[in-house]
C-alpha cells in the first residue's frame, strides 16, 4: 500500500472511531435533567442526577480498561484483527444502545455503554499502527496529522448529533453504526492480513499478563506514566470544566459553548499540520516548553475576563497540539521496539482516560467551591509535570550514554 493511502486511511480510521464515541454526549443531558419523566431516570426510585452521573462515567471506565488492554492484545494478535473486532463490536454496542433508548431500559443502557467504551479503546492500536510501519519525521509527521483526526472527531460527533437528533432521539446512534461499519470495512480493505503469531498464550493471559498497565514495572515507564498523567489532568480539567467556566463568566448558552469549543478544536487541528515537521534539539526539552505554555494558558483562564479567556481557550490547542506531536513519537522510538508499540500507545491512552475519571471526581468537589479551583489545579498539575519532565530528560540520556 502507499504510504500517503496508509497514513489517510489510519487518519480516517480514527476520525470515524471518535465520531461515534463523541455522538452521545449532547443527548444525554436532556434525558436525565430535562424535568420529563421516563424509564431511564427513575430507575430504582434514585435521583435522575445520580443515574446521569454513572451515565456519564460508565462509557470512559470502559474506554480505560480497553486502552489498557487493546493495544497489547493487538501486539499478540496482530492490529487489523484487533480494528475489525472492536468495530464492529462497538457497532453492536451503539444499536444495542438505541433499543436501550427506545424501550428506557436502564441497565440495558449502562451495559452497552460500558461494552461500547470498552471496544471503542482502539485509538491505541491505530498509533501502533503508524509507529509500526513509520519512521523518523514521517512517523512523527503521521502521528500528528492522526492526532487532529482524533480532535476533529470529537469535534465532529457532538455537532453531527445536534443535526441529527431532529430525526429522533435513537438516530445518532444508528449514524455511529454506519459510521463504525465504515470503519470495518476500511480496515478489511486497507490492511493486508497479517501473518498468524506462532506465540500460544490465550487471549486471558495477554490480558492479564500484558496489559499496558504492566508496563509500569520499568522505572524508565512509570516516570513516563506519572509525567503524562499529570500533563493529562491538567488538560482534562480544563476540557471538562471550561465549558462551566463559560456559563459563569461570559453568561455563555449551549450555542455558545459549542462556537467556542469549534474554533477552539478547529485551530487544533490546524495546527497539527504543521506540528509534526522536523526540528532540531532534544524532543523532551521542546515538549517541556509546549507543556509550560498549556499551563500558563490555563491559568490565565482561571484569572481571566470573558474576552480574554475566551482567547485562551482558542489558543490554547496551539502548544498541545506541539505537545502530542512530540511524546508519542519519542516514546515509539525509545519503547516501542523493547515493549511492544500497542503495550506502550496503550500505556499513554489510558493515562488520558484515568485522568478524565480523576478531575471528573475532583472537580465535582471543587467546582462547589469555585470553578477556578479546579482550572488552577489543572494549571498547577500541568506546570509540575513540565518541571518534571527535565529530570526525566536527563536520566533517559544517561542511560543512553552510559
């Protein structure tokens, strides 16, 4: 395959895999705070608040173990077999969770929620995918440019459920069936079949013995994990709560918060273009710049007015998107050969979907107090993991040098 065909069609991959992750998230709402009665929130007689908050996190839980899991198991079992299962099997997951819908089954819905998390945690196996087959300034490149197709789903999925939602409240839902079967079929089409792996461990073994979380053992991983947990929570404590931020300070409505949140994700994206470009100097120290500067931009939005915060959050996508195009790529030159590029994508997308479970729980505590608190510590968290990132830096090049 060419290699200009393989990058689009990964980018593609995960353009269309986010979508359908990103759909639900403006139906829900409505369903459980809108005031109307139905079989979804008044399940067991509990508080249509509480049955919306595990509505909410049951779908990232599921995402954080499949993260976890899924890059490794495509390590064992080859990436287009991993791609096609989770496809299709988060296909089934949104059509099981239209019937939930329709026939208000509670416990239906939470399960195909979870089930669709767990089989929609393959955005690890499609940077495995680039590092494989890439090298050098085109993988960095590649990984870049999958990076803004990752953004523009979650761009794409909310805006394409408002339009569709007119057309009845289960029909998004078919729209990420559709869309998840394209991706199937992309992947049956686009990537050759892969040589059987002569290994013989069973498909419960890889999951239990090596999952990305495994990789945690080595002192050189777990310094990697703690540096991008830290990073990740800062900038999931600014993606969750800036749009609360808006209500608050500029009085902003739903339209609002969405015109924002596009042009924020649209310069994201932009940027990602040219982020992946070759430069000189050592990655670590460049991304600790990039970090110090997503840090500095989210505490100013913490002190901001209305105007001048919403800038930040605009801008704020310039330097992360510099961020991601450096880390992943590094840790795919330095591990991936050692451990295995799925365990280690894995590693760094679970970090993201812990993180978003972490200030999810902070921040509902926080945000009692003042939404600020939470964009500050976001900020704080960020600043510290780039402080950190230079003892890092230093120790991966004695060890290289030694």
């Amino acid at each position: 395959m060419k290699t200009s065909l393989f990058i689009f069609s990964a980018c593609l991959l995960a353009l269309l895999s986010t979508i359908g992750a990103a759909l639900p998230y403006p139906i829900l709402p409505p369903l459980f705070a809108a005031g109307a009665t139905n079989g979804l929130n008044t399940f067991l007689g509990l508080p249509p608040k509480l049955l919306f908050g595990l509505a909410l996190t049951i779908n990232p839980i599921g995402l954080l173990i499949g993260s976890a899991l899924l890059g490794p198991m495509s390590d064992r079992y080859g990436r287009r077999p991993v791609l096609l299962i989770t496809a299709v099997g988060a296909a089934i997951g949104h059509a099981v969770t239209a019937a939930a819908l329709l026939i208000e089954n509670y416990p239906l819905f939470i399960i195909a929620r979870f089930v669709t998390g767990l089989l929609e945690g393959s955005g690890s196996v499609a940077r495995a995918l680039l590092a494989d087959r890439l090298e050098g300034d085109l993988r960095r490149k590649a990984l870049s440019w999958l990076n803004g197709a990752f953004y523009m789903g979650w761009l794409a999925g909310p805006l394409l459920a408002g339009a569709t939602l007119q057309f009845g409240i289960t029909t998004p839902f078919w729209v990420a069936v559709a869309a998840l079967l394209l991706v199937a079929a992309l992947v049956a089409i686009t990537l050759p079949k892969e040589a059987p792996s002569d290994a013989t461990t069973s498909w419960w073994q890889v999951a239990r013995h090596r999952h990305a979380l495994n990789l945690l053992r080595e002192p050189d991983l777990r310094s990697l994990f703690i540096i991008t947990l830290a990073y990740t929570c800062g900038v999931t404590g600014f993606y969750e709560f800036y749009p609360l931020w808006l209500v608050e300070v500029p009085g902003y409505g739903a339209q609002g918060i969405a015109w924002t949140t596009a042009a924020m994700c649209a310069v994201m994206t932009a940027t990602t273009i040219v982020a992946g470009r070759p430069f000189q100097g050592e990655p670590l120290l460049r991304a600790r710049r990039y970090a110090f500067a997503v840090a500095a931009i989210i505490a100013a939005l913490a002190a901001s007015n209305a105007t001048f915060g919403i800038l930040c959050i605009v801008l704020y996508g310039i330097p992360h998107s510099f961020y991601n195009a450096i880390v992943p790529n590094y840790c795919a030159e330095r591990f991936g050969g050692a451990h295995g590029q799925g365990a280690v994508m894995g590693l760094i997308s679970t970090t993201f979907c812990l993180a978003n479970i972490i200030m999810a729980l902070v921040g509902a505590v926080l945000t009692l107090i003042d939404t600020r608190l939470i964009l500050l510590l976001g900020a704080a968290l960020t600043a510290w993991s780039a402080w950190r990132m230079l003892s890092w830096h230093h120790s991966m090049h004695t060890e290289v040098t030694a």
